[in-house]
C-alpha cells in the first residue's frame, strides 16, 4: 500500500485533475450483452470476488495520492476508462481511501463490444455537474460494418464555480496495426472537434479540457492534426521521453493517456482557475520493482497470468490554481 505524504500542507488554491486507464476494471458477474467471459470467477483468469476487491482497494490508493504531494488532498476531478459499468465505479469510490472524499459518479452504457466504457468520478465538495451526456463515436472498416467502440463523455460543471467541460475518451485501440486503425483515431479526434466546435459557438471563451487514453501519443497524426490544432494545448507533449511514458510495450514507452485544455487556462484571473504543471502520476508503488519489466506499470494481469497489480497505465493529471 502507498504511503500517505502526510507532511504536505494542504493547498486550498490547487486542484488536481487527472485521467486513469483502470485495466479492465470488470465485477464478476456475467453480462451477456457483452463479451466479459474472461472476467468471471470459472474463467481462465479465475476473476473472482477476493480478486476484485482487492484491485478495488488497490485503484482506490492510486486515485487518493494522485496530485496529493502538491496539493495535499485527492483529486478534484478523475476521467477513468476500462469500467464495466456504473457499478464497478460505485464500489471503486466507496473503498476505503475514497469513501470519505465523497465523489460522485458520471457513467454512461457505451455499444463497445467488449463492454468496456468511460467515466468521471467528481468531489461533490468541489466539482457541480450541471450537465453530462455521452456522444457515440460512428467509425467503419472497408466492409461498412460498424465498429462498436466507446462512446464520448462529455461533462459540464463548476469547479468552485467557474464553468468547465470536461470530454473523457478512450479511442479505438492499434489491435490491428497503428497505422491500419489509425483512421478511427482520427474520426474519433475530429467528433471531439465537432463537440468543442458546438461549445465554443455558444461560449467562445468556454474553458475545456480533453483527457482520455488516445492509443496514440501526442505527436501522432490524430492528436497533433486533427484535435489540437491552434485552439488547445497539450502539456503531455514534454513528458514523453526514452525512459518515461503512461504504458511500455515491448521496451518502448508511450503516451496515450494525456490531458489537453483550452489555452485561457494559461490566463491569471480572480476567481478562476489557471494551469500549474502537468505530470505522469508514476510513484514506485505503482510500478513492478524487479526483473525484467522493473520500472513498468505493476499491472493486474500479463495475458491471462495474474500479477495482483494496479493498472498496466500510470494515471495523468495536470494541477489548477485557484486565482
């Protein structure tokens, strides 16, 4: 278990918010709408209920520290993916590091065939939802069968009352080969374009934030072309190094998992929110701390073998200050 920084003073003017790939955050029953055979308790990963729990308690740590050694309290806002359902993310933010911080929960069915989808998890305290839905993603293969992937949350609320959208994603993955797949990432950039398009002609000075687990790292086609652009900015872009990313496959690190915003975050004004710094939440508790793969993220499973970890992401978050 990670220890608490308890020596850092609490910062009442700094905000934590961040974004977690939760690795196939399943319960163990079976839902047969969708294809979650390999989590249930007489499948082959024998996911089982002292199993659950157990990460439960284990995401639920991550989550609580992450940000907390700048701000001295747990994450304002949190952008999840990899949930079954709205119950996994019930039973996440009643263990016991978070039931006290009292954070609501966003959750919407998306047609994903694997019935894995996106969330928000929000301290009622500081975060007022004032709106939220979820916009489905339309991509194709070359036969025009549909690919059922997840859906776009996009969440409207007042962190301390100053309104900010908030749009949390979980992009088609490079199963098939990146630059074959690379296509859906690009439509999935450009429906958030038409989603931040729809804000900003009704608020040109709307404050957003883009998060999400891209399959793709800040430098490719489909986030630097096709969603940045020159109206948002991504702080992710420098974190990205040879010895340092949110996911290692193969000895090479990435960046999927990135936190980009509308760039009057870079105003100071009173009584409104202004962008700190940006980070990869990778303390060593989260990561595997021998052999082979020391350094990587301490996940929960490496193909059906079970590891007893986290996630095989390391969560993002960049810090607010409260002006």
């Amino acid at each position: 278990m990670a220890p608490k920084p308890y020596f850092v003073k609490k910062q009442t003017n700094l905000h934590t918010v961040a974004f977690y790939n939760l690795e196939n955050l399943f319960d163990t029953k079976d839902d047969p709408k969708t294809l979650d055979n390999d989590f249930l308790p007489d499948s082959q990963k024998r996911w089982d209920k002292k199993r659950y729990q157990k990460k439960l308690f284990k995401l639920g740590t991550a989550i609580s520290n992450i940000g907390f050694a700048k701000t001295g309290k747990s994450p304002a806002i949190v952008g999840v993916a990899e949930v079954e359902n709205k119950k996994v993310l019930d039973d996440l933010v009643k263990t016991k590091h978070l039931v006290h911080k009292k954070y609501g929960v966003i959750h919407y069915e998306s047609p994903d065939e694997r019935g894995i989808d996106v969330g928000l998890l929000f301290r009622k305290d500081l975060f007022e939802v004032t709106h939220s839905e979820s916009i489905p993603l339309l991509v194709y293969d070359q036969q025009g069968k549909r690919d059922f992937t997840r859906d776009t949350l996009w969440v409207t609320g007042n962190l301390q009352g100053e309104e900010i959208h908030i749009l949390v994603n979980h992009w088609p993955s490079r199963r098939d080969g990146a630059d074959l797949t690379q296509y859906k990432r690009i439509a999935a950039a450009e429906k958030n374009r038409e989603i931040i398009d729809q804000i900003t002609t009704k608020d040109p000075e709307a404050k957003i934030i883009v998060m999400g687990d891209f399959n793709d790292d800040p430098a490719s086609a489909s986030v630097k072309k096709h969603l940045t652009k020159q109206d948002l900015y991504n702080p992710m872009e420098r974190l990205l190094t040879r010895y340092r990313g949110t996911l290692n496959y193969k000895g090479q690190w990435n960046l999927f998992d990135q936190i980009i915003f509308s760039p009057n975050f870079h105003r100071y004004e009173s009584n409104k929110h202004s962008f700190s710094e940006a980070n990869i939440f990778d303390d060593d508790f989260l990561k595997i701390y021998k052999g082979r793969y020391k350094g990587n993220p301490f996940r929960t499973y490496a193909g059906r073998k079970y590891k007893g970890g986290y996630s095989d992401h390391f969560p993002v978050y960049i810090c607010l200050k409260y002006n």
